[in-house]
C-alpha cells in the first residue's frame, strides 16, 4: 500500500478524532460504536475500525481493497436527447 494512502488514512481518522472530541461521554454513540465496527474508505481502499476510548486510539483490525467496478448505473445518462 501506498505510503501516500496511509497519509490520508491518517489525517482522515485525525479529522473524526476532532468530531468525537465534541460527543458527551454518556451519549449513546459511545455504546453503538463499541458493539459495532467502523469503516472509512480512502482510495480504494476500506479500513475497519474500532475505537479504544481507554486508550484514546483508533484500531484498524482489517484493511480491504474496494472493487474498481464501477457503481450501477454510473454510466447511464440523466438526460437522453430526443431522436
């Protein structure tokens, strides 16, 4: 893996800590996240993780290469010009 997408990992997963930094620590968002993994995709590729709030780090456990497929319907016109 590129070392410029471990980069952009990085400073994507800074940019959450900065967001979580704002949740009250009685939300419940603290509870789904600890029974449920999270994603972030960055360049073809997903990262899953979990966040350790003792420790106050991420935990990526699984990276994955996302398919290069094209997603349905991407190449089908919004409009088609009349013949």
């Amino acid at each position: 893996m590129a070392t410029a997408v471990l980069d952009r990992v990085r400073a994507r997963l800074r940019e959450i800590s900065h967001t979580l930094g704002a949740v009250s620590s009685s939300d419940s968002f603290w509870t789904s996240i600890a029974e449920n993994p999270l994603y972030v995709d960055v360049d073809g590729w997903r990262f899953k993780y979990s966040i350790d709030r003792t420790r106050k780090e991420f935990v990526v456990f699984e990276v994955v290469r996302v398919s290069s497929l094209p997603p349905v319907n991407e190449n089908v016109p919004l409009y088609k010009k009349p013949a």
